[in-house]
C-alpha cells in the first residue's frame, strides 16, 4: 500500500469512528478511542507531526512577540509539539486534551518538561481559566467538531484569552454556510463572525491552500471596551 492510500485508509478510519462517536451524542469520545488504538504509534495519528506546527513557529517568528511572564495555552494538545515550543519560547505553558492517554504520552515524552498538561473538555465551562491567558492557541480542534456545537465550542475559546490577549486560530476553511460531510468540518465565515460578536479584532489573517484544502491563520485580539 503507497504512503497516499495509507492516508486515505486512516483518515475513513477516524471519519468512522468520529461519527459512530458523533451519532451516540459524544462528539469527544473518539479521541481518546483513537490515541488508545494507536498504541504508541504516531503514524496512527492523523495530525501527529512530531514537530511543532510550521503555521505557529511562523507566527512567531513574524510577530516578534516577547513571551517573558506571559501565559499561554495549548488547546487540545495532542502530543505536545506545539505547547512545548512555546515553552522554549519563554512562556508559561498550560495544555489541556480530551484524551488521558494522548496527556499521558505527552508526559512520557517530555519527562522534564515546564510545561503543564492537563486532562480538559473543552465542552466544559472552566471559569478558572477564564480571562487568563496572554496567548491562546487553537489548531483544528474547531473542525473536527460537528456544526451544533461550534458556537459553544468558540465561546468557551473565547473565554479563556485575557482582556488584550491574543488568540491565534488555524483551521480549515469552507467558502459557503452550508453543512459538508466531515470530519473534518472546515469553519466558514459566519462562524469565525462569532468571535468578533464576543469582542475580538482580526489583526491579521494568512490563506495556505494545500493540496487544494483552503487554511486560514488568524491573529485576533482581545479588545475591551473603556
């Protein structure tokens, strides 16, 4: 089987299971089946690179952010790359996934990591963290849940950047309003509407179109009003 018919075989294999999970209401549930599946092996992974993601390390690079004292969090961590790159970067990392065991091998990998994993559902309403963080960070975790709980999904996205915070989204995106067959979901526009109805500016946004798949990166702040 070619390296291109492998990722075809994975991918029906997690819209599968997601929607087995989405149909008995838990739209979570799966992720944690598929970290346990996969037994140790990334390639099981769909979104596993093993690295940090090049979107985010270029964010960096071009925003030319001083992270010294600042917080940031990982949203739906996965196995780590991301959160721990913000780590070296010099921020004060919190990472949370719906998956104890994609927590656990996060802790397995980097045994003398700074940063702090955590088990969270990001269905949850967590008013401890609300209003904390100078960085959040969202990858994809936004498209691979169904329509019907995206506007809970994002406010409780919302909910977790500080008053001038940044949050920083990478999805898929989708050119109409209208349903199509997933996982993965793409955003469209009218959802990313919801988080300037919650009180964020677009700062800047960057299109990557890969293997005719439209990616957006957007850079929203956080504005409170004097």
């Amino acid at each position: 089987m070619s390296l291109e018919e492998n990722s075809q075989t994975l991918r029906h294999q997690v819209q599968t299971l997601a929607n087995d999970f989405i149909n008995q209401a838990d739209p979570l549930g799966w992720f944690d089946v598929l970290y346990q599946k996969a037994n140790g092996d990334h390639s099981q992974i769909p979104w596993a690179r093993m690295t940090v993601n090049p979107i985010l390390a270029e964010w960096m690079e071009e925003s030319r952010t001083n992270p010294e004292g600042k917080t940031a969090l990982v949203i739906g961590c996965g196995l780590g790359d991301d959160a721990e790159f913000l780590a070296k970067q010099g921020y004060n990392v919190t990472a949370f996934d719906i998956a104890p065991t994609a927590i656990n091998w996060c802790q397995q990998r980097f045994t003398n990591s700074n940063v702090n994993y955590l088990i969270g559902d990001l269905l949850a309403e967590n008013l401890d963290w609300q209003g904390k963080f100078d960085l959040v960070f969202e990858a994809r975790n936004i498209q691979a849940l169904p329509l019907n709980i995206r506007e809970k999904v994002i406010k409780n996205i919302a909910n977790f950047v500080k008053p001038e915070g940044t949050l920083l989204v990478v999805n898929r995106l989708r050119e109409t309003e209208t349903e199509i067959s997933g996982p993965p979901w793409p955003l469209s526009e009218g959802e990313l509407n919801q988080f300037k109805k919650l009180g964020f500016q677009e700062l800047n946004r960057t299109i990557f179109e890969e293997k005719e798949i439209i990616n957006v990166r957007i850079e929203y702040q956080l504005i409170i009003d004097s």
